[in-house]
C-alpha cells in the first residue's frame, strides 16, 4: 500500500533546504501579539526589534523587521474587511478654544496666492 499525500509531502519538505525567509517569517509570526503590544503602548520598532535580537526572540535584521511590522501588523490586507458593517462617522463637536495673539494675527490676514497664476484673459494695461 502507498503512502497517503500528505505523509509523501511532509518527507519531502523535511528533505529540503529550509529557505531563510521562512524561518524569519515563523519567528516574526511568533512573536508578532507581542509586537502589536509594544507598538500600541508607544515604542519604536527600532526599539522592539533591538530588544528582540538581543534577547535572541529573533535573529534577523532590522529592514526584515520592519517589512513584516508594516505588511502584518500597520497594513494588513483590507480584503476580509466588510466596508457595509463600518459604522459611519459621527458628527464631532468643534472645540473652540482661546485663540493667542499670534494665530488671531494669522487668521486675520487672507491666505496670499504664491508663484504665478495663469489668467486666460490678458491685462492690456500690462502688455505695454
């Protein structure tokens, strides 16, 4: 009798040279709630990625880090998401607050156009 696929396949995989991508991906997926963690209560990932090398939780570089940091945890795939579920937004309140002197300045003073502008009509005034 044969073996089953799945039996043939992981023997198969056991034979191969591992590819260094996929140990980095299991040892950043490993510690990726950890990471989520440390980046929502404010640290840089610089920061969380130096601690973890030096507590040997993974042995890659920081570019590395960061490329799964951003794919995995900062932009994750929106497919799965269900735009028709997403509350829309609330009004929100406008707080004023005491203008300084120096923004009452500011907003006093029309907002001035730099560099050139184009007007399709001609001043004749400034073509002599």
């Amino acid at each position: 009798m044969s073996k089953r696929y799945s039996e043939e396949l992981g023997e198969w995989i056991k034979q191969k040279p591992s590819r260094k991508w996929y140990k980095n991906l299991a040892a950043f997926l490993a510690v990726k709630t950890s990471v989520q963690e440390a980046l929502s209560d404010g640290y840089a990932a610089k920061t969380i990625w130096a601690h973890m090398v030096e507590t040997k939780r993974i042995e890659f570089g920081y570019d590395t880090f960061l490329k799964y940091t951003n794919k995995l945890i900062r932009s994750p795939h929106t497919s799965s998401v269900n735009y028709e579920s997403v509350p829309a937004p609330k009004d929100k309140k406008v707080i004023h607050q005491p203008m300084n002197q120096k923004t009452e300045k500011k907003a006093a003073q029309p907002p001035q156009k730099s560099g050139f502008v184009f007007d399709p009509e001609p001043n004749k005034e400034e073509l002599f």
